[in-house]
C-alpha cells in the first residue's frame, strides 16, 4: 500500500498510473480500492493471467 500512498501523493492532476499484474485480480483489487485514493480505477484484463490496472487523478 504504501507504493500506492507515494503513487497518489506525486501523481499529477491529469496523470495517470499505469500498473500490469501477472496473477487473479481479485489479489491487488483491494489495494486499488483504498478509499485514500481519490481516483478513478479502470481495469483491464488482457488475457487469462495478465491484468492492466490504471488510475487517473
């Protein structure tokens, strides 16, 4: 959480985050869902196994 924390603090107000996870999203979902982070969260499943998660401010 705290990658995500530092994330948030510098990212600028029209930047966004980009992060792809190789693994069932239902692991990292819950970090992305903090309510500290006043983003929008969009999720992207490219395949089976490989997972795009990206925040914009």
């Amino acid at each position: 959480m705290a990658t995500l924390d530092g994330v948030h603090r510098v990212l600028n107000p029209d930047g966004v985050f980009i992060s792809i996870a190789f693994g069932q999203p239902h692991f990292r979902r819950p970090l992305f869902m903090d309510p500290k982070l006043t983003c929008s969260l969009e999720i992207t499943l490219l395949a089976m196994d490989s997972i795009i998660f990206s925040i914009q401010r």
